[in-house]
C-alpha cells in the first residue's frame, strides 16, 4: 500500500516538473530574441506611448482659444496639475478625439473667451514626477458661461 502512494507521488511530481519547464506552442508566449535588452517588451516611461499615464484635472477660465488650442487661466488643479496652478496658465491641446462641452455645444468654436472651463488631459506619470511640464492634450473639455 505505502509502494503505490510512493508511485503515484513520483508520477505526480514527475508530471508537475515537465509542465513547469515546458516551453509555449510556437506562435504563443514571448518571443526570444538574442541581444535585446530585457526592458525590451517594457513601454515606454516618456513619449506619446508612455505607460502609466495619469489624469491632470485643470480647473479656471478660458483666455484665449485659437485652432487646435485653448488657453486657460488656471485657479485649481489636481496632484498631477499643481505646476500648472501654481503657475496660473496652461495651454493644452485640443484635438478630434477630445470630447468638448458646453451648454449642448460639442465644438472647441462653441466655448468663449471668459467661460468658465474644466479640463482633463492625461500625461505621461513620470515626466510629472521628474517636474518637466508636458504638452497637455486634452481628454475632455467641460465649460460653463461665466456669470454676470
């Protein structure tokens, strides 16, 4: 009896290990590449394609907007947006993809010059931390009439 619980253990483990060192069917798994770094596969930390990206939130009023830019007085922001509060401006871009809005309006040509404007852009995690201040490209644009 103790000799068959022996057995099948051995054929239990025996099994495990070649699963384990088993490699992937060609076509599946990472590709192995002789002489490529090992941070070859990794995203890149700065850049367009930058991984992580964060959310820079800007709170404050439109001062300007021209083709493809708005440029705000900035009041409040978020973590991520202080240089640009602390500053008091910012300029981000606006591009197809950003949603804009504004009492029904959905086109950058819509907001004026006074509104009343929240701004989310997303940018690159470690170019803020490193306290280089990107190019903002807005995600969504939110903007209200100012009050009189």
């Amino acid at each position: 009896m103790k000799l068959k619980v022996l057995l099948v253990g051995l054929v239990a483990a025996v099994l495990g290990v070649s699963v384990a060192v088993a490699s992937p069917p060609p076509g599946k798994g990472k590709p192995v590449t002789a002489g490529k770094p090992e941070s070859a596969g990794k995203p890149a930390t700065t850049g367009p394609t930058c991984k992580p990206k964060v959310t820079v939130v800007l709170k404050g009023t439109v001062t300007s907007i021209s083709a493809g830019e708005l440029a705000m007085a900035v009041t409040q922001a978020n973590r991520w947006g202080r240089a640009w509060a602390e500053a008091g401006s910012a300029k981000v871009v606006v591009n197809t993809d950003t949603k804009v809005r504004r009492n029904g309006g959905k086109l950058l040509t819509d907001l004026k010059a006074g509104d009343w404007v929240l701004v989310q852009a997303r940018a690159c995690k470690a170019e803020l931390l490193a306290q280089v201040a990107p190019t903002l490209t807005a995600v969504r644009v939110v903007a209200h009439p100012a009050k009189t």
